[in-house]
C-alpha cells in the first residue's frame, strides 16, 4: 500500500493522500516516514483533517510559509494552486483584490494578466473564468493590440466583471465527493454541452449508501472556447462530447473506485446518432471524433438528456462569479442523480427523431462496372513492373473469375503452378492480340499470313492455347522441348516483352546481351530480341555501376641501347624461359625438364634460343 502510495500520490515533493479509516491512514503515515527516512528524506509541513492523527509526529512544526493570508485560520493550506481547509475538510479560492489595479486604460495585455491569476486545476469555477476567456477572445476577433485602449462597452463589461471576481472567495466546497458510510454503488456521469461561443464538460460522481440513500457531487470540469473560425454548433457539440471522453478516461482511473457504471449525456441528437453509428459513415472531421470517442467510451454509456437538466450548459454559456454558488444544478447535478435509476430520463423514440437528418454523412458513390472477358485492351500489364508481380495479380484476377462462376468449387489458399501457367498464356494471348491482330484473323482464316506481314518468314500457327508460335522444320524433333521447336512470338515494342528481358537479365545474374538472348529464346522467339537485348543491358543501373574501366597504362621511355644504333654485340641480354618437360632421351630415367636460352641483341632486336638441360650457371657455359 505505501509503495503505491508513493508512486500515485506524489507530485514532485508534495504528498496528497488518504484512506477510508483511521486506522488504515496510521498505518500509511508510518509507512511513508519509515520509506522515506530509509532514503534520507524528511517528510514535514504535515496537515490532515483529523488532528490526532499528526499530533503524535515528532517532526512536526509550525512553519510560517505553510499559512496564507486568506483568513485568520491557521488551518488553511496551499495545496498545488487550491486551498485546503483542514479543519473543515473544504476547498476555498483566494482572488485577492489587490492585484486588480487601478489603471486609467484597460488593455489587452492587463485582461490576461487578471487571467492568469485565475488557477483552477479541477476546473470546478470555469462557468466564471470562461467569460474572461471569451472576452479575450473577442479582443483577437476585433485585432486590438496588446497596449492599444480597448472600447468603452468592452472596458465596461470587463470592470464589472473584475470586480465581482472576489465573490469567489466567499466559495466553500467539500473535499470529499463520495459518502460518508459504506458505499454499496459507485456511478460516473458526466454531461457535454455546447454553444456557439463556447464548449465544455463536467463529470459527478454518484454514490448509494448501504441505506440506500444516494449521493452526488462535481469531481472535475473542462472549457474550451469555441475556434475563431466559425463552425456549425452540431460540431462544437461533438467537440464538447469528445472533451468529455477524454476527461472521463484521464481522471476515472486517479479515483482508485469500483466503479459500477458510467453515463454520459448530451443534449444534441445529431451527435448522439454519430455516436452511435460507424465513424466511417462519416465525413473526415465528425469521423476522426467519433472513432476516438468510441475507443475511449462505450457507445451503450452514451444517453440523451434534456437542455434545462443540463450542467455543461452552464459551463458553455458561463456564468456572473456571485450566481455561482447558488447554482445546485452546477454542484450536484440534476435532481433525478439523488433518486433511483428508474427516475434517469428516457430515450426519446418519437417520430420526430426517427426522421431527423443527420449532417456530415459521407457521399457514397456507386459505380457499375461492365467488363468483358480479357480484351484486346488489357491495361493490366502496364500498371506493373515486375513480371513475377504482373502474373501472380492476374492470377488471382482469374481465380475470382472462376469462384464468381463456380460457386460450389472454390479455389483458395496460395496459387498453385497450373495457375500461374494459366495466367502466363492469358497475359501473352492479350498481347498477342493486341500487337499482331491481322496475324490472328489470317490464320484462322487462312491458316497462313500475307506476305507484307513481319511473321511471313516465321512460318506462324495457332497452337491450342491461342498462341502464336513459330512453325519451322522441327516438328518431329521430339527429342528437343516443344518451346524451342516451337517458340512463343513475342512482339518488340510492348511492355510485356521489356518486362521479361528484364526478368531474364536479372536471372541471368546480369549476364550480357547474348546470354539475356539465348536464355529467352528458349521459350520465345522476340522480334527485333538483339536490340531489346541491348536496350535492356544498356539501362541496367546495377550493370552500369559494376561495369569495370579498362585504363590503359602509359608505357615508359624506351633506353637510348635500344633506339641508337650501334654495333653487333655491344649490349646483349640473356634470360631463360621454362622449365619444359621434354625427355632428352628415350632412357627411362632421362631427365624431364630443360629450359629455354634466350640470347638477345638489343640494338639489332636479335633472338638466338637453345635448350638447356639444368637451369643453372655451367649449363649455360657448356
């Protein structure tokens, strides 16, 4: 329990904690002195509202610094922006009056001065601080600079606002939010509201007693002005209930309760119907808000309620600082909160609401697509530059075919090889079609081509696939594959054929223009193939980067014995050459090796050579 005491409640070197019961909060207190003496810190500054729990705390003094000067109770403490009433166990604000001076112009730059002096973590007083908000707020919507006077209506209406601030202080809430006897139930509601100048949400807590008896008080709250650019008041409602889903998942989890059930309200249909519909029926701003609000919320927490029994609406409008404690609607909430839930106010399902229509709904456009079985114009093979990729999508364009049609043998799971063949004869049948569809009729027609066409000399047919093959004398060669008797014709300027020389040159391990060639004439024969080849090696980026540079060395000067002339003999070089395996004799154990002289004259570029047995000096003397 201390550690994660110490680990929740800490922040930076405050503690802020408690239990259910005495005995339990001793038990704490000692815990956190002896954890933290162990460590070398010294709690001090101790306050609670039961004094005998800190009066047997030896450590304890009376610090000056721990007092402010908002009454002459000794008891009220500063803790993290908000006073504590220890004595009563009730939270005060201090606005002191003193720091509203008196200034013979007001400006843009003193309003939010006054502004920042308002801190309310919890946001339990934003009704009030939200009109200075706004009001700062329209001094941007009329460009007024920082030290530029402002109006006289605005001026007005800020000093009368200034001044009631102090009411403020005159505020006393109670700390504890749940009931004093054992609690049976535990319910989070919270309510969202908006108007066109600004939104904002509140959460309560409502707990039952074991006499039944029900409970409920304001945990935390939340404002935003509305954006200086206009938008429609169902999206600012949308904002105020995302607000409320966000507050709602930040502070729910800090309570450390069981927590039974969660409501959340809002006063607008529109939203609740986005709410409860999928964001993606939606256009991109209400689909955005409503998948995150369905992430944090559930859609069944979300309920509507009426305007009048609205608390956020208080908080959208805001509220004069003396009319703020009188509100009971802004402290405890609606007065069904303290009944039963059979008294929690019912879904409207009238006619009215059934019909409304809902805005922001995204535009679905149908389209009717006609298509015919694969045609001349199959636009497919250009969308793709790998073939592998080309001819597994058409694949899979042809299964959805067959499962459309056979509703009762379905293929599924990965492709299989007939499929990929299947795809492969249906890509090359469309370019064929596309590139030679004269070919095509003349031999069915025919059964031959006319002489002006560029597969005259290829002696063409029709296999029964519906490919073009060339035709040849090697039919009865049933030794040699069927593809290279009969190679596939594939035409020069289509994008299929680039494809798979790319293919083939990458397999080839980037193998030249020959060898990318003879590998794909193994199955096909590509009009023009030489220059498709080179085309294909000569764009290659990989064969670009690795292709080595030849640099040829500059020879050196040549010596002045060999370019002058002179007479026989006077510069000679010698050197052998060798070892040759020659036998000398037919002996059996006749050496094997000689060597080579070499005798050369320099000047003349003379060369006299004789064989020599050993290669060492007296062979060379012999």
């Amino acid at each position: 329990m201390v550690a994660a005491a110490i680990k929740r409640d800490f922040y930076m070197d405050d503690f802020l904690g408690g239990t259910n019961s005495y005995e339990s909060a001793v038990q704490l207190r000692d815990g956190l002195i002896k954890t933290m003496q162990s460590a070398g810190l010294e709690l001090r500054k101790w306050a609670s509202n039961n004094d005998n729990l800190i009066k047997d705390v030896m450590s304890i003094k009376e610090d000056s610094s721990n007092t402010v000067p908002i009454s002459d109770d000794n008891s009220i403490t500063k803790v993290l922006g908000l006073f504590w009433n220890s004595t009563t166990d009730t939270l005060q604000f201090e606005v002191q009056q003193n720091n509203f001076t008196i200034i013979s112009r007001i400006t843009k730059r003193e309003i939010l001065s006054v502004i920042a002096c308002l801190f309310d973590p919890l946001g339990l007083v934003d009704p009030a601080i939200i009109r200075a908000k706004l009001m700062l707020q329209q001094l941007w919507r009329l460009k007024i600079q920082w030290d530029e006077p402002l109006p006289n209506e605005i001026q007005e209406q800020w000093i009368t606002y200034r001044n009631s601030l102090c009411e403020l202080n005159n505020l006393i809430i109670p700390r504890q939010i749940t009931c004093k006897n054992d609690i049976v139930n535990i319910q989070i509601h919270g309510f969202a509201d908006a108007s066109i100048n600004a939104y904002g949400c509140c959460l309560y807590l409502r707990c039952t007693n074991s006499d039944g008896v029900h409970t409920s008080k304001l945990i935390c709250a939340k404002s935003k002005v509305a954006p200086l650019k206009v938008i429609s008041l169902p999206r600012l409602e949308l904002c105020a209930a995302l607000l409320l889903s966000r507050l709602s998942s930040k502070i729910v989890p800090k309570l450390n309760l069981k927590i039974s059930k969660s409501y959340f309200w809002s006063d607008s249909n529109i939203v609740l119907s986005w709410i409860t519909s999928p964001s993606t029926k939606w256009k991109t701003f209400v689909a955005h808000r409503v998948g995150e609000i369905q992430e944090r919320t559930s859609i069944a927490d979300w309920s509507h309620i009426d305007t009048l029994e609205n608390p956020a609406d208080i908080i959208s409008r805001g509220c004069c600082p003396s009319k703020l404690s009188s509100l009971s609607l802004w402290w405890f909430g609606p007065k069904w909160l303290i009944k039963n839930e059979i008294e929690y106010p019912v879904p409207k399902t009238s006619s009215n609401s059934t019909k409304l229509k809902i805005p922001e709904a995204r535009e679905i456009t149908i389209s009717n697509v006609c298509t015919n079985t694969l045609n001349d114009n199959f636009s497919l093979i250009n969308h793709y530059s790998s073939i592998n990729k080309l001819i597994h999508v058409t694949a899979y364009c042809l299964r959805f075919r067959y499962n459309a049609l056979h509703r009762n043998s379905r293929l599924t799971g990965m492709l299989s090889v007939e499929e990929i063949k299947y795809a492969r004869i249906v890509i090359i049948r469309c370019v064929q079609k596309r590139s030679f569809p004269r070919e095509i009729k003349d031999l069915i027609k025919l059964k031959n081509v006319s002489a002006s066409s560029k597969l005259f000399r290829l002696c063409p047919f029709i296999d029964h696939d519906g490919l073009i093959k060339v035709g040849g004398r090697l039919k009865n060669a049933a030794s040699i594959d069927i593809y290279q008797r009969h190679p596939i014709v594939l035409p020069a300027d289509d994008h299929f054929t680039r494809l798979l020389f790319e293919h083939e040159h990458e397999r080839c391990m980037h193998g030249g223009p020959q060898a990318t060639l003879s590998t794909i004439r193994l199955q096909y024969w590509p009009l023009n193939g030489r220059n498709i080849a080179r085309s294909t090696v000569h764009k290659c980026v990989k064969c670009f980067k690795y292709k080595p540079i030849v640099v040829q060395p500059i020879m050196r000067q040549l010596p002045a014995d060999r370019v002058e002339p002179a007479r026989a003999f006077l510069k000679c070089g010698i050197d052998f050459a060798g070892p040759f395996l020659i036998k000398s004799s037919l002996r059996r154990n006749a050496p094997l090796s000689k060597g080579l002289f070499l005798y050369v004259l320099q000047p003349r570029r003379l060369i006299w050579n004789r064989l020599v047995i050993y290669l060492h000096r007296l062979s060379l003397e012999r």
